[in-house]
C-alpha cells in the first residue's frame, strides 16, 4: 500500500499542478504575463512534487511539510490569479484535498496553517465577487469552509481512534508487529486451536541482532530505528504467512509456527541470511525450540509459551557466546510446566481425552 498511495498522492498533486496552466488558454483564465508566469511556476512546483512522491517509498517528514507548505502557497496563488472570481472559489475547492491528507499525515498545528492561507483566499475571492453578486459570494464560501471541515474532521477522527487501537492493543508501533503480550496471546490460541491427534510441532525462535549497540551508537537512534523496521519486514517476507512474529526490546524478535517436522534448522538458516543481506548488514543469533504440539492442549497457553521462549532465549545466549551470526537448536525439551502441573494435588481432574 506504500507504493500505491505514494503514487496516488503523485498522481493528484501532478492533475493538480496542470490545471493553471491549462486554464492559460482560457477567456478567464489568468491574463496577463505575470499571472502566466505565476501559473507556469505552479506548474514546475508541482512536478517537482509529484517527482518527490514518485519514488518507491515515503518521502521524509520534512519533505512531506514542506509539500504542505507548498501546496497551500501554490492553491492559494493558482487561485487568486483567475480573472474570474468564480474560478478562483471553484479552485479553491482543492485545499479540502489537501486538509484530508494533512490531517491524516501530519499535526493539527499545520492544518491550521493551511486552512488560515484558505481563509485568507476566500476572503480576497469573495471580496472579488461580491461586487458581482453578494449573495453568490457568502454561499461560496460557506459551501467550502464546509467541504474542508467535514473532510478534516472524520480524518482526524480515525487518525486517533487508530492512535489508541495501537497504543492499547497488541501491535508495536515502530515495526508493526506484535509486542510481547500479542505473541503470547496468538500463541495461546494457536495452542488451544489444534486438536490432540494433529501431528505437528510448534516452533519458537528467539532472533537477536548482534552488535546492535554499535550500530546505534555509529548511527544514533534514528538509524537503529531504520534498522528494526527493515529487519522486521525482511523477517514478515521470509516466515510463512500464518507465522507469528513479535518485536521485543531494541534488537529482539519473537517467532513462531507450526511444522510437519521437528527440525527448525532450515527456518533459521533463512532468517539468517535475510538478517545478513538486510539493509545494514547486521548479523543475527538464533535460539530455537521445537516440541510436539498435541500434548501442550491441555496445559495453561501462557505458561507453555513463556518456558519455551526461556529455552529459546537460553539457546540464542550460547549463540551469542559462540561468536554470533549462528544458531542453536533444541529439540523435544522436557518441560517443565508440564511435570509441575501434573504433580499438584489440587489440578482439577480434567478429562484429557475430550
């Protein structure tokens, strides 16, 4: 989706910046030689940002700001130069384009500069037209101070519904994918979802970066944070799709899945080399567990999670005592949870067989 709404935004700000340069051939359109030329720089800005957008991934923060700022400057000015102050109103029309993907992208600080540069317009617009028509002139502007608050508004809206979904819920807001309370919560159902007799293992890494805090330390935060977010999504591209996968800390990653075998070792070969070839070249240690899954059914979820990612955790340190960029596997563990269940007195008497 990243690629699909840069070129989208591009698209609109390229359709956007042909429009005053059109209107050029136009009886009310902008005359004179200063209003062309104004309207051939709007034009030439509007490549330059539809250029910026272009491109595979987000433009930076500022880029972003300063094509706000930009596009108000440039709205405001392709609309002042009409000779006709009803082209300039129905020009004016496109700040609501622009409020919507400020109030989605960017604070409520600059969509009040964008819509004090609109008020400004439709001030001087309806100046214009109302020693035409007064009547015409008020309902223009009411009609698209209108249009830009009612589009602002539900984009701000959702903007912070989304906001306190992500903050309160299961997702970690840098990488996107599952803090350490959703990897347990999904694993407890992937646990509790699969029948006895289903002849599978259920798999769980524990993924640590080597060497992450010199990389922070040469980059700053900035770059380490650049690094996690490549990382994970090398990570979503390798695993299966089904697989579960958590970022915890600064350089850690939780993973788990199910296989047909109990042997994980091809699994962590993949990731790697997906760590190895990722953008930063960071190398990673591996620690993996592997237990048949049936007979963990009927035992708390949350429990059998936390003593495998101990084991995986313990195997990822040896790892990383070897020299890291390496794995360390174990297979079928006794655990632990397991035997201390079965030993309390006071279990409940649970049909295990149903």
């Amino acid at each position: 989706m990243q690629t699909r709404t840069c070129r989208l935004v591009a698209t609109i700000i390229l359709g956007l910046g042909a429009i005053p340069s059109t209107l050029m051939v136009s009886s009310v359109g902008p005359n004179g030689l200063q209003s062309q030329l104004l309207a051939g720089v709007i034009t030439v800005c509007c490549v330059v940002m539809g250029v910026l957008w272009l491109r595979h991934c987000w433009p930076t923060r500022t880029q972003s700001q300063l094509c706000v700022v930009v596009g108000t400057v440039c709205i405001a000015v392709a609309c002042l130069i009409e000779d006709h102050p009803v082209i300039g109103l129905l020009g004016s029309t496109a700040f609501a384009v622009l409020s919507a993907f400020t109030a989605f992208f960017h604070s409520a600080r600059l969509l009040v500069f964008t819509w004090t540069i609109g008020v400004a317009t439709l001030g001087v617009l309806a100046l214009r037209l109302a020693t035409i028509d007064a009547a015409l002139a008020v309902c223009s502007v009411v009609l698209i101070a209108l249009v830009n608050v009612f589009v602002a508004f539900p984009c701000r809206t959702v903007t912070r519904l989304i906001d306190t979904e992500i903050l309160h819920g299961e997702i970690e807001p840098l990488t996107g994918l599952l803090n350490r309370d959703g990897f347990y919560d999904h694993v407890a159902t992937l646990i509790g979802a699969r029948r006895r007799d289903d002849d599978r293992y259920l798999i769980v890494l524990v993924v640590n970066l080597d060497s992450f805090s010199l990389l922070t330390a040469m980059t700053g935060a900035a770059g380490g944070s650049r690094a996690r977010v490549a990382i994970g999504q090398r990570l979503r591209e390798t695993v299966r799709r089904d697989a579960i996968i958590a970022h915890i800390g600064d350089a850690e990653f939780f993973i788990a899945d199910l296989f047909t075998t109990p042997d994980p070792f091809v699994l962590t070969e993949r990731i790697r080399g997906t760590v190895r070839t990722a953008p930063f070249r960071l190398t990673a240690s591996i620690g993996a567990v592997s237990t048949t899954l049936p007979p963990l059914a009927t035992y708390p979820p949350h429990d059998v999670c936390e003593e495998l990612l101990t084991i995986a955790t313990t195997a990822m340190y040896e790892a990383r005592k070897a020299g890291g960029n390496q794995a360390r596997h174990v297979l079928s563990p006794a655990l632990a949870v397991l035997d201390d269940l079965d030993s309390q007195e006071d279990w409940p008497d649970i049909d295990r067989s149903a």
